[in-house]
C-alpha cells in the first residue's frame, strides 16, 4: 500500500475560535494608557477536553515588569509578576470561555484582552473512486488519474446543544497551502478533487466558519497516491469469484479446467471489464486473445497437458498512462485425460 | 539369589501395569480425538459433483455433522465444542429464534435459538441445532453463486449476488413460509422480494421488520434507506459523499456507521441519529474497525497501521479509552448478551504482516486465530478455546442470546462454524 497515514491525524479533528480583541465584542475598557496586549493560543484550534496555552505579547509595554493577571469567564486562574503564559482546560464541545489578561502596574491596568474560545470539531473523511470489486470491505484507495471524494462533517455546537447545519457554513478547501475555488463556498461540505498523482502525496485541508464568525475551525489529513494492484481469483462454477482466496505465486488446482478473474483493485475503472483496461494475457509464453465480453477473465483447460500453465498478465489503460501493471502466477491443474472440465472439488479432495 | 529373583519379577510387574497405563490412556485420547475429528468433518469420503443434480447438497448431506430424520445414535450425541457445521462455503449465518413450541418439540431442541446459515452455491437455507447439530434444510429455491448473505433474529433472510447480465449487485428479501404441519416434505420455496440493486451494505432491524440500507447516492456517494421488510415506505435517512460505509443495527435501535476501513488511514464511525445526524462513536484511528454493544454505550475499537494492530475499549461515554492485551481487530468480537463488559475475540495467534487489513479483505493473507475472552470490568483476558491445528480465519462472528454458543465463517475458505463457550 503506497497510502500513508494521515500526518494531521489525532490532530486532524479542529476546533475553535479565537477572536483577537479587535473584535467588537471582544474589546475590553482598561484604563490608563491605550498599550497593546494580544494573546495567542496554541494550538491554534484546540480540541474539547484538552489543554491550551495562552500566551501575552505586547510591543508597547515590558509585560516582564508587569503583574499579569489572568481570568477564564471572570474568574481568576493564575498570574503574577510576568507571567506572560498559562494553560488553560478547554471546555467540552458546546462549551464558551472567555480568557482575558491583564496587565497592572501596582493598582493600574495597562493594558489588558480576552479570547473567546468555542471549541469546535471537524472530520475529515475520504474515499476514491477507484476500482474495488463488489462486496469489497475495504476503502477504495486513490490512484493517479482516479478522483478523491471527501467529506468534511463540522460540529459546531451551539450552548443550547443544537449543532450549526453545514448549508451554514463557509467552507474553504485547499491542497498544499492553495486554495481550491471550485470546491469552496457556503454549504460545500464535500469535494471532488483530483487524486495525487503518481507516487505523489497530498495536503489536503479545509476551513470551516460561520458567516457570523461565531464558529469556525479546520481540518486536515494526508493524501498519498496507491499504485494499483492486480490480483488473479478462480471464478469457480459454483461459488462465484472467490475474492477471499488470492492466488499465490504457485497454485496447484485439481482440475483440468477452471477459469480465472483478474481484478485491478484502485485502478481508474468503473468495472474489471471497463472498456479503458487494456488486459495483455499470455500462458506459458503465448499470447491470449481476450474475451471481448470479459477481457479480465481467462479460462485454461489442462486436457492432454501436463496441466502446468505460468500466466503472466500486463495491464495498462488506454487514457491513463500513469498505470500500468504486471501479474504472475503459476498454476498447476490436474492434466491428462482426467476430470471432466467441471468445478474443483470445494472440499479440496482429489479429482473425481 | 532368591532376592533377585523377587526384583525381576517385580520389575516385570511394573513394566506391565505401566504398558497397561499406556495403552488406556492412548485408547482414551484417541478417543477423544476422533470424536473430535468427526465432529470437524474428518474422515469423510470426498464428496463428488459427478452426480446428476450437480448440486453441493448432496456433498453437505455427507459433511454436516448430523441431520435431521436421520437415526441412530448420532442425534442424540453431544457434538463437539468446536463443530465444523458445513464445509463447503457459506454465504452468512445468523441465530433465529425458533417459531412454535411444537417446532422446538419436534426438532427435539431444549432451547429457543437454532443456527440459521445460507449456503453460498445454492441460495439454500439451513439450519442447524447447536445442541444437537442437527441441520436441517429449509429452502429449495435455488439461487446460485450468492456472495454475502444475513440473517434477521426472526428467521428472514438476505441473500446477494451477482446478476448475470450487467454485473450488478442483486439484494433479495427472503421469507420462508411456515411449513406445513401435515406435509412430509420440510422444504419451502424461498418468498423474495428485489430490493434495488447496487446496495453495498445492509442490516436488519433488531425485529426485523424494518432494512437499512447503503446504496449509490443519486449524484455520487452513499444514501442510507430505511424501509419496511416488504420494501414498502422507503425512506431516505442519511447520505454521504463517501460511498463506503458499514452498518450495524443494534438491539436497542441504535444504527452504527463505520467507515470502510483501510490500513494506516484515519476511519471514522458514528452513531446515526434523527434526520441524518452523526454522532462520533470513537476517536478517529487508522484502520478503524468498531463493535458497539447493545443496551451499552460500551464499545470496542481496532486500530490497524502497518504492522501494528491495536484493540481498545470504552466502557462508557464518560471513561477513558483502554487498550487491550489482544492484538486483533474488531470484526473477529463478539459482545457477551449475558455478561456485561465481557467480550469474545478471535485473536491471530501469530504476527500478522504489515497491513493485514487491506490483504485480508483482498484474500492475500490469513489468520489462525484463538478465541479469547475478555472481562473488562474484572480486568482479566483468558484463553478461551486454541483450535489447535486447525486454521480458523474467523469472520462474520455472531453469539446467541443465551451466550452459549458463538457461530462463525472461516474467511480463509467461507466454511461455516460452531463454538460451544463453556467446556
């Protein structure tokens, strides 16, 4: 699997608000003189039920020779002669607290501000539409040339529980640090965007805000492009395709006729037999013409043969010059005049 | 010289109560093995497709443990603790409640609950007794190649495979008619019902009048439809643009929806509420695979990444997530209906290869697995049952509702079978 993890994950949920004192709301009354002081949180969208740190800065006074005083929704939790810095528990999602600093000089306020923190979660959920075959359980991974649907699922919990609905919400994607136009905008939840290219990985992110700014928060998760991967199954007569049961290297089949699926998982395919796979079978050296119906599948009769067969298979795609994969297998059917061309024995018995 | 003739006669006496020793105690052993091994379906003559039906039928005529009508001593024997119930593939099992007490008179069976599975060839329904392992056929509606296939606690069935003609997923509704009390032959044909095609996932309600369903979205991704039993009153409750899901419908009504997992990538799973919304069951781990418990707001959650494999558990909203000591993933669990905090888990008894997930659901790699039990609440794991040489590649676990017994495929082959919990 050429995926790899998320580099954003455990981080990848995001989270809050944090408006600066500019904002009208915000702006607390100090008296004395008009100096500056900006707090900055870390990490910048903290999850619910975790811990931030808060950090004063100022460029017009020495907070160092100042006391700070610091204060969550009115209360006071911590401070002294320079404390520039403190962590604060953020609340469960739903939750508000205001954290504010002042800064005194003896029984003056010089300078003070708050932080509005509303902590809020995102999701950051994806799948291609790439080729898995049915009643396949696993994600369809992307590939070069496939697309990548993903879904960003906010929770922007309002105090009265209700949650924001995301037709509210102003979404902004982006891969690397650009922004994706296209897939941005009011209520634009979900994205179609082009999978990475070959062996290439991706940044994807999106942010996420309300249009009163009350809410807003981001996500983001790591996007690496899968190589394709071809796998040959026996199509029994009876049982189907037996995707439970890759081939190896070497098979031996007891039978002198089966017949075999191969499958281009994360290909860029609607179907194995999309008319855009080109299937280049060969057995023991010769060349196969394809079924036209089903070009992925093959079926090798052992009669008056030694029953060994190598299949080799190459696949490529007529538009997608990013793919292109190669399959052996050998495969030992039980030639000669035995058997009668039917099924294999399921129980794993001899021939009949 | 009259001493040593006393020693070697006593030493002849010894070595011949010791060989006697020896050979009881290998009669018994043996013993026990070949119970063991015909319970497992050793011993068989290999069955043949030669005949002129052609049908695997006949072959699990002659695997199945035991089957009903038949006599002798071999239905009133208790079968093994790990009974092997079919050996040719199964499509999905599920424990039905048995109907009448008539029907549980007649089938001799002390409990409410039988084994009911779908054989994957045929379409067939069966069933078998875990106390007895009786198995009886229900159906004679064939339906070839069916490729998954679940079972609702009242006994109905859906089978899905593949259509002949275009490729696509095919999902049946069957119900079978309750036999007839005067009639000598017990099959029925299968009463069906085509839901749309296309569906990639689906659960019934705990009643089992009711579906839900994950089908292609009308512009992409996934829709989740929820609808009566007779596919009347669809209803469309959830959509998506991530086209795999899973999902599971609880016993206390809840639906779970778990992303399709894939190794080393975050997956996500939810509880779905009113009008569509999603509630977060876990944190968001790499190769997600979750088993809620019922009546709980327990669950248990399985991380995949590389080569590392994780189980973890939460026993309420309010705890803290812990790992477990079992490396495996959580569709080889099972939540105990009789215990609380008490879960079964099938556990690979060897490293498994980086990204097991991914080569598991392709049919690359397998498991031989031991079935452990966890008490969480006692802090305690143990060995519950070693298969030995057996390899068990356990999917699809389902338990009883008396916690007896805990049925299973074997992923490596889709056989199917039946573990006694208690020795």
């Amino acid at each position: 699997m050429g995926m790899t993890r998320a580099a954003s994950f455990g981080v990848s949920l995001a989270f809050l608000i944090a408006l600066p004192v500019s904002t009208a709301h915000a702006q607390i009354d100090f008296g004395g003189f008009g100096a500056d002081l900006t707090l900055s949180i870390s990490p910048l969208y903290p999850s619910p039920d975790t811990v931030m740190h808060v950090e004063a800065r100022s460029a017009s006074v020495d907070l160092d020779a100042l006391d700070i005083l610091w204060y969550k929704n009115g209360e006071k939790i911590g401070g002294g002669a320079g404390v520039k810095e403190i962590d604060v528990a953020v609340g469960a999602l739903g939750s508000e607290a205001v954290i504010e600093a002042r800064a005194r000089d003896g029984d003056l306020e010089v300078a003070g501000s708050l932080v509005r923190v509303v902590p809020t979660e995102i999701d950051l959920l994806f799948e291609s539409d790439s080729y898995v075959p049915p009643f396949y359980k696993g994600r369809a991974m992307p590939s070069a040339g496939t697309l990548l649907h993903l879904e960003a699922i906010p929770r922007f919990k309002r105090t009265d529980g209700s949650l924001v609905a995301p037709d509210g919400i102003i979404f902004t994607w982006k891969r690397g640090g650009s922004v994706i136009q296209s897939a941005s905008g009011r209520g634009k939840a979900s994205a179609s965007l082009e999978s990475p290219g070959l062996f290439g990985t991706d940044l994807i992110s999106v942010e996420a805000r309300t249009p009163d700014g009350k809410f807003s928060g981001s996500a983001s998760t790591r996007v690496a492009s899968t190589e394709p991967r071809l796998l040959l199954y026996k199509d029994h007569p009876l049982f189907g395709v037996m995707y439970h049961q890759a081939l190896v290297a070497q098979n031996f089949i007891p039978e002198t006729e089966m017949s075999f699926a191969a499958v281009p998982y994360f290909a860029e395919a609607r179907g194995a037999n999309d008319g855009r796979l080109v299937y280049a079978w060969r057995v023991n050296g010769n060349d196969i013409a394809n079924d036209s119906e089903r070009p992925s599948q093959i079926t090798i009769n052992a009669e008056r043969s030694s029953g060994n067969a190598l299949i080799e298979l190459a696949l490529s795609h007529a538009t997608n010059f990013f793919m292109s994969s190669f399959g052996r297998w050998g495969v030992t059917l039980a030639g000669g005049d035995r058997g009668s061309g039917g099924a294999e024995d399921p129980f794993g018995g001899p021939a009949q | 010289m009259t001493i040593l003739r006393y020693a070697l006669i006593a030493l002849v006496v010894l070595i011949l109560v010791g060989l006697a020793w020896w050979y009881f105690f290998l009669s018994s052993k043996g013993e026990t093995l070949r119970e063991s091994d015909a319970g497992r379906g050793a011993g068989l003559e290999a069955p043949s497709f030669g005949s002129a039906i052609g049908s695997t039928y006949e072959n699990i005529l002659s695997s199945l443990a035991t089957l009903a009508g038949q006599t002798g001593t071999e239905g009133t024997t208790t079968p093994p603790r790990l009974l092997q119930v079919s050996k040719t593939p199964a499509a999905g099992l599920g424990f039905v409640e048995l109907g009448s007490p008539s029907r549980k008179a007649s089938d001799g069976q002390s409990t409410s609950t039988a084994l009911r599975f779908v054989e994957r060839s045929t379409g067939y329904v069966l069933e078998v007794s875990p106390q007895s392992g009786v198995v009886t056929r229900l159906t004679n509606t064939l339906i070839p190649r069916v490729y998954e296939a679940e079972v609702s606690r009242d006994g109905r069935v859906i089978e899905r495979f593949l259509d002949g003609a275009n490729g696509a997923v095919v999902t049946i509704l069957g119900s079978i008619p309750v036999a007839s009390t005067t009639a000598g032959d017990m099959l029925r044909a299968l009463t069906q019902q085509r839901l749309p095609d296309g569906i990639r996932s689906i659960a019934f309600s705990p009643d089992g009048k009711e579906l839900l369903y994950i089908a292609p979205g009308e512009t992409g991704g996934a829709a989740g439809v929820r609808v009566n039993a007779d596919g009347a009153k669809p209803q469309k409750i959830f959509s998506s643009s991530i086209p795999g899901w899973r999902v599971d419908w609880l016993r206390d009504g809840r639906i779970i929806l778990v992303q399709n997992a894939s190794d080393g990538v975050p997956g996500y799973a939810y509880e779905l509420g009113k009008g569509g919304s999603l509630s977060p069951l876990a944190p968001p781990a790499p190769g997600l695979t979750l088993l809620a418990r019922p009546l709980s707001s327990a669950l248990i959650f399985g991380a995949s990444s590389g080569s590392s494999l994780t189980l973890s558990a939460r026993l309420d909203k309010k705890s803290s997530v812990s790992e477990l000591p079992l490396r495996t993933i959580a569709d080889k669990c099972v939540w105990s209906p009789s215990e609380q905090f008490v879960v079964f888990c099938a556990v690979p008894q060897r490293p498994t290869p980086a990204n097991f997930l991914d080569l598991r659901h392709r049919g690359e790699a397998h498991t031989a697995d031991a079935w452990w039990r966890v008490d969480m609440s006692a802090g305690s794991t143990k060995l519950l049952y070693a298969p030995g040489d057996i390899m068990l590649d356990v999917e699809n676990p389902a338990i009883d509702d008396a916690g007896a017994y805990i049925a299973f495929m074997n992923a490596a082959d889709k056989s199917l079978w039946l573990l006694r919990i208690k020795e």
